[in-house]
C-alpha cells in the first residue's frame, strides 16, 4: 500500500466517524423528549436551548443531516473502491462495495441509532452543537435541493400541505387510542383527551337535551302556578313560551324571580315574570361543541335553544352539557335520576332508546356511529329504515338490539349485546 492509500484510508474512517454522527443525530433529536429539554432550558442549559430550536425545525435538519450523511457515505464508499482498485484490479469494486456495505451499515447506522434510541437525550443534549453547525453549513444545498423535488412532485400531480392540521390530529388521536390499558383513572383520562379532540366534530344537535324532555313552562298561566312550577323545577333557568310550546319568549331565572318575590313578601301576584326573563337565545343545531363553548364564554351565558334549519325548537344546550363531554357526567343533588342502562347478568345492556351514542362509547368504549343519529333509537330507524316492533331483532356494526318496548312511534327500551358477547 502507497502512502497515499494510508490518507485515504484515514479520510475514510473520519468519513464513516461523521456518518455515525449523523444517523445518530437524527434517531436522537427525534426521539428526544421535549419536555425534559423544555424543563432544562428553563433551568438554563444552552444545549437544550440549541436542541428545543433544532426540534421546532424537524424538516430543516432533518433534511440537512440526510444530505450529509448520503454525502459522507457515497465519498467513503468511492475513496475505498478507489484504494481496493490499486490492491486487487477490478476485483477490488466487489470487494470495496461488500466491505463498505457491511461497515456502513454496522457502523455508520446500526450501533449509531442504536444508541441514539436508547439514550436520545444525552445523545441530544452532546450532538446539538454538532447539528446546528450541519443546519447552517447545508441547509443552502438542502432548500435548494427540497425546492427542486417540490417542483419536480408538482409536475407529477403531487401537492405538498405545509400545514396538514387533519394528519396532526389523527397522528394525536392515535397517541391516545394507543394506550388501551390501564385504571379506571387511566381510561377516564383517555376519554377526556378524545373527548376534547373531538369538540368540533361534534354538534350541539349531537348533545342538546330534546324538547320533548326540557322543562319550559306556559306563561299563559296565573302567576302563582307558575312560581310554583319553577320552584318545582330540578333547573335554575326556565323556557318559558306564549300560545305554543314553540313560540320561547323568554328564559327565567329561578335567583330572579326568587329576588323579586323576595321584595314583593312573598306576593306572587305583582311579579312580571316575562320582565324578568332575559331574551332567549337561539343557536342553530349543526353549531359545533367548540364554537358553542367559545360562544358561551363571549356572551357570558350558559343557557342556549337549539333550532334546526327551519327555525323550529329542537330542544335546548348548556354549558354544563359541553363540560359533561368533556369530563364526563357531573352529577349534583338536584339531579333528576333517568332511565338510562342497566348492566344485566349475561353481559349484556338494557338501555333507554335516548341515551346518547357518545354516551355509550365513552362508557363502555364502544365504536358505534354517531354521524347519523345521536341516540341510540336514532340508530336502530336509520340503519333498519323502519319503525320497529317490540321484540323485533337487529344485528349491524357488530352488536345486536332487541327492542324491548315501543311507545307509539318511539322506541323506549333495548337490549344491546356487544360483540365479545356475539362472537
């Protein structure tokens, strides 16, 4: 071997010491846990600064150390075919790319990564420096380089989304999804997250309490019943309508209407109770649970009456109904106990035909549909397509209901068996 061959060889190994560097690098910055180094920034670490910024471009050194690393790579690779050319003739191109394949892969990824994965901040925290000299050194070449293979992909069709919200949050949503297992504290938690993600996929027609169910009183009434209606009344905030159930004029407050007969001494017969009431406020059903939650927060409310397209009552939301979809049922000592689902012996579940599809799979972590129908009788009309009679059976999505009672057109008790149970 020539002198010469001696320099190679030793620009070789510095070749293959810098593309350890760079695999190592990047498993390292991209495992590196964010908190931890936004905990050392804070505590005054220079490098984890140099890290935090690195990480908040993961295309720009990304991209950088690639480019690097094939560039250390294919120059190792040539030097060596060159220096085994001058040793053994052209035998020496089989044996250069065999050697080299075996050494870069091993050495210049394996062992690398390896480490990197399993101490990714120390790794991050040492390399950081390194990566940003690379960043500013190449990242000309790299821009230059990425605008090319934009333009070349627009040719073909391709676009490229700078901000793709859609695919951060299903890459969240799968974070949460993943972990299945774990207390009942865990699980609430999880359900809380999703439930959170989920706040403007969902509608208030979704969640509003149905008209059939909300508590609104006639105003058409003498003043006395209808202080003893509110009084009656689990709910501090009363609809109250003129003619029709349909024509609100006006929402009482239960505090309001308690002030004034306060100063009246308890004389009900000189309160005005639609002066009282405060203007109704109508929100349309397909408003979505986090434009309706920010909307209550402008307006400084927590009562609102849902309408459909037609402008006609469809019932009526809170803000404790967001919160309760957010955190779970809130239960108070004015409550009113409904029929809702019973867990029965054999594993499977008798259920109110209103309970609320989102209800049963944060419950129970089941998967039924709610872009249809909002409750559980909701579900059975569209996917039978029919008013069912009571003992009838269905089976879809992997469940089955059996109706157990009808009332007139309205399906009023079920049985759901899940899928373990059908399998």
């Amino acid at each position: 071997m020539t002198q010469l061959d001696w320099i190679y060889l030793g620009i070789i190994f510095g070749l293959l010491l810098l593309s350890a560097l760079f695999s190592c690098s990047e498993t390292a910055l991209t495992a590196v846990s964010r908190p931890f180094m936004h905990q050392l920034e804070q505590d005054g670490s220079r490098r984890a600064r140099i890290v935090n910024r690195l990480v908040a471009r993961t295309d720009s050194f990304i991209g950088s150390l690639l480019l690097g690393n094939n560039l250390v790579n294919i120059l190792a690779s040539a030097l060596a075919t060159s220096v085994l050319i001058g040793l053994f003739g052209e035998a020496g191109v089989a044996y250069a790319t065999g050697v080299m394949t075996v050494i870069v892969v091993v050495f210049g990824e394996a062992l690398p990564k390896t480490y990197a994965i399993t101490h990714a901040d120390r790794a991050s925290l040492f390399l950081g420096p390194f990566v940003r000299a690379v960043v500013i050194l190449l990242s000309p070449i790299q821009r230059v380089m990425q605008a090319l293979v934009w333009a070349l992909l627009n040719i073909m069709g391709v676009r490229h989304s700078k901000h793709d919200i859609e695919k951060a949050m299903t890459e969240l949503r799968g974070a949460i999804e993943i972990h299945t297992e774990g207390s009942e504290e865990v699980k609430h938690e999880r359900a809380m997250l999703k439930s959170i993600l989920e706040l403007a996929d969902v509608e208030v027609g979704e969640i509003m309490t149905h008209r059939k169910s909300a508590y609104t009183v006639d105003l058409g009434q003498p003043t006395q019943t209808i202080v003893e209606q509110v009084l009656a009344s689990p709910y501090t905030r009363i609809p109250l309508w003129k003619g029709n159930s349909d024509n609100i004029v006006g929402v009482l407050h239960a505090k309001d209407m308690l002030r004034a007969l306060n100063q009246q001494r308890g004389d009900a017969s000189g309160l005005d109770l639609e002066k009282l009431s405060s203007t109704p406020w109508f929100v349309p059903d397909a408003t979505s649970l986090l434009d309706q939650l920010q909307a209550f927060r402008d307006r400084h409310e927590h009562f609102a009456l849902v309408v459909d397209e037609y402008g006609a009552l469809m019932g009526v939301v809170t803000l404790e109904d967001i919160i309760e979809e957010i955190v779970g049922d809130i239960a108070d000592e004015h409550d009113v106990a409904v029929a809702g689902v019973r867990v029965q012996a054999d594993g499977s579940f008798i259920a109110n035909g209103q309970v609320t599809l989102r209800d049963l799979n944060r419950e129970f972590e089941w998967r039924l549909p709610d872009d249809q129908a909002s409750t559980l009788a909701g579900l059975i009309l569209f996917e039978s397509r029919r008013i069912p009679e009571a003992g009838q059976v269905f089976r879809f999505h992997g469940f089955r209901f059996e109706i157990l009672r009808r009332h007139k057109n309205q399906i009023a008790l079920v049985r759901v068996t899940p899928p373990k149970l059908e399998a």
